[in-house]
C-alpha cells in the first residue's frame, strides 16, 4: 500500500487546466461542477420556453393594451423580456454562486426587509386595476410579495429547523413561523391579493409536512384553512367574487371560459406560430393567461411538457434531498422547489378552469420584471443549497494500493 498527497502527484505532473476541467479551481469552475446542470438545464428550457410564448403573446397584448394616440408595436413585450432576461439570468447565477451560509443570512435580511416593504405597500405603493400591489419607481413597477416569495421559505425553513438542533426551540419556532405567515397573509389581503396569500399558506404547509410534524398538527391547520377560506368568501368581497365567479359563472367567469377555449382550439399540435386568433380576446394573454396561448399555437402536447417538466424539477429536488442530512438545506431547497411547482399548478389550473382567476404567473414562461428577477432569486438560492462539494468528505490523501510483483 503506498499513501499519496493528491497536491505531490498534480505538482509531479502538471497539466494545462481549461475550463469545465474538474482539475479548475476558479470560482466559476468550482460552481460548474457543483451545480446541480440537470437543474440548470431545466430552468433554461423553461426560460426559452417562455421567449417563444412570450413572442406570441405580445401582439395580442399590445393590441389589448393600445389606445387612442399610444400604440405598441406588436414584439413589445418580447423585447422587454429580452431586457428583464438579460438582469435576472445573471442574478440567479449570482446567487448560485453563494456559499450555504451566506445565501441563508442575505435571505433572512431581505426577508425582513421584504415584510416591512409589504406592510408598507397600502401607504405608498401604486394602484392598478382597483388593487394597490406595486410600489412605484417611476422606471417600473415593483412587487414586494414576489421577492418575499423565496426569502420567506429560506427563513421559515430556518425557524423551522432550529428545533432539530434544540428540541426546547420546537414549540416557539413552529408558533413564531405560524405569526410570521399570519403577518403577511394579512398584509396580502389588504392589498388585496388573494392568490398569492394561498401561495404563501400552501408553502407553509409544505414546510411543515417536510419537518416532520405531527399529523395532528396538520388536520388542526387544514381545518383552520377550511374555515378562514369560508369566512373569506362571507366577509372578504375579492374572494366572494372570485368564487360565485367560478361556481356560478357570474363576474369574471368569461375569462376562464376564454382561456379554456383558447387553449383547446389548437387541439393536440397546436395552429402554429402566430396562428392563434382567440388570444386576441384574453384579458392578459402574455401574464395570467399565457398557458392558454401556448396550448392555441403549439398545441395540447407542448401544454402537457411544460406540465412535465415543472414536475420533474419538484422530483429531482426532493429526491436529491433524501441523501442529506441538514434539516435546514432539506426544508429550504424543498420549500423553494414545492414554491415554484404550486405557482405553476395554481396557473395551469385556471387556464383549464379548474380554480377561480387569481392573476398569477408561470414561473419563468410569463412575461414580467419583478416576477422574472424574484424567480430568478429564489432558483439561484434552489441551486446554491442543491450544491454538492464532490471534495466533501473525502480523506486529504488518497489511499492506492498496489499488487505485489
């Protein structure tokens, strides 16, 4: 048996390093085989998904959205894209790169940051289309709870956590979590925004289930939600509306009705690129709406790989969370993930009229500045927990045996 020193034999025979060589210790070298690139594939195939959608949604957008002496050219919000593409890629990459513990401690100080700026949202913030969402930057509109979004699991995947490390911590954490989500959802429902509250109590269910508690824990909260979700259709009106427009077909139950034709009129391959002609009759058919136009121009199979493929970056997720053992990165890259993938099934689900409209996005396909960048943030921070050091654990020498001659 003879022991050597890794460092002796590189110097012993040293070699040209090029880039993607596993032998590049530079800061990009090391994140390229860290990385998890099957994610990374992934989330790019989503991203150019969403150009060409986006590239067929813009004229039927900027027809909508033209009026009197202002007009849109037709490419409008694809060339926008473009430019929100070009900030959020290298943002994810960005924070891909950063080490566990520094993604953890930035996102718990923007999740702060964050509930402050969605409380103060109603005070300052811009109103469109009767709801007071955005804040205005004058360049742009910007919404708090879509950044929130992420940095809200990275910190409640932290409180949630410190009970493994601390069993006297269990109790206070889970209670101080549950005032936490209860603190935003009201701040959300001021707004009012109902489909994201939803998003950010199924998250925190999610959360819970992956921690580890106790079943009774759970029907107690599922029966909570029922009963907030029917004191919410008595007392709040948005959700009045969006129900008796869902169940009964009165308000804005055109708009589903719409969505769901247009998605069916391409059938099982679609009418082609800059075919469709029913998307011209959506509301917002290059947001809300954009599942619709995908299934009207590319077809019933394009919509049904898209559905594939947000359920194999959720499976490819959790499956490689079963191999580690840190509570805090289990919950946080699984919360992030379960996040993206309720997003996208809440979107699907109203183009196929299944669930009332709540005006949320696709993940990565629909157009928008602020949706883009905060998916962006919290896919970066879903790659930098899902990082694997192929040098961790290993012994510093290398152990080579040799056969007796």
């Amino acid at each position: 048996m003879k022991i050597v020193d890794p460092a002796a034999e590189r110097a012993r025979k040293p070699h040209r390093k090029r880039w993607g060589d596993r032998s590049d210790l530079t800061a990009v070298g090391r994140w390229f085989w860290e990385t998890d690139r099957v994610l990374l594939l992934m989330v790019a195939m989503l991203i150019a998904i969403g150009l060409i959608a986006v590239a067929a949604a813009s004229p039927a957008a900027s027809e909508r959205l033209s009026h009197g002496d202002v007009q849109y050219p037709p490419l409008r919000f694809f060339t926008q894209q473009l430019m929100w593409l070009a900030i959020a890629v290298p943002v994810m990459i960005a924070v891909s790169m950063l080490p566990n513990i520094w993604a953890r401690r930035l996102a718990l100080i923007g999740a702060g940051l964050g509930v402050l700026l969605l409380i103060a949202v109603p005070l300052i913030g811009a109103e469109r289309n009767g709801a007071v969402r955005w804040i205005d930057l004058k360049f742009t509109l910007v919404q708090p709870s879509e950044f929130l979004k992420p940095l809200y699991v990275v910190s409640i995947a932290w409180l949630l956590s410190l009970k493994q490390r601390d069993a006297s911590l269990g109790q206070p954490m889970v209670w101080a979590s549950v005032a936490i989500t209860g603190i935003i959802a009201f701040a959300l429902m001021r707004q009012p925004n109902f489909g994201e509250t939803v998003i950010f109590a199924l998250t925190f269910v999610a959360l819970l289930t992956l921690s580890g508690a106790r079943l009774k824990y759970l029907y107690m909260l599922a029966g909570g939600g029922v009963g907030v979700l029917v004191a919410a259709y008595l007392f709040y009106p948005v959700a009045t509306t969006r129900i008796n427009s869902f169940l009964f077909g009165e308000g804005e139950s055109g708009q589903t009705d719409a969505a769901l034709n247009t998605l069916t009129s391409g059938g099982l391959f679609g009418l082609g690129p800059g075919a469709g002609t029913r998307k011209f009759a959506l509301p917002e058919p290059h947001t809300d709406y954009i599942f619709s136009v995908i299934g009207e121009e590319f077809g019933m199979i394009a919509c049904l790989a898209i559905a594939i493929l947000y359920f194999a970056i959720i499976a490819r997720v959790l499956i490689r969370m079963l191999r580690v053992e840190d509570q805090f990165t289990i919950l946080a890259a699984g919360g992030l993930a379960v996040q993206i993938g309720l997003q996208a099934v809440i979107n699907m689900a109203v183009n196929v009229h299944l669930l009332p409209s709540k005006g949320m996005t696709l993940p990565f396909i629909s157009y928008g500045g602020s949706s883009l960048i905060a998916l962006s943030i919290g896919f970066g921070l879903l790659l930098a927990f899902t990082r694997r050091n192929p040098f961790k654990d290993r012994s510093p020498y290398v152990v080579r045996w040799k056969a007796d001659t």
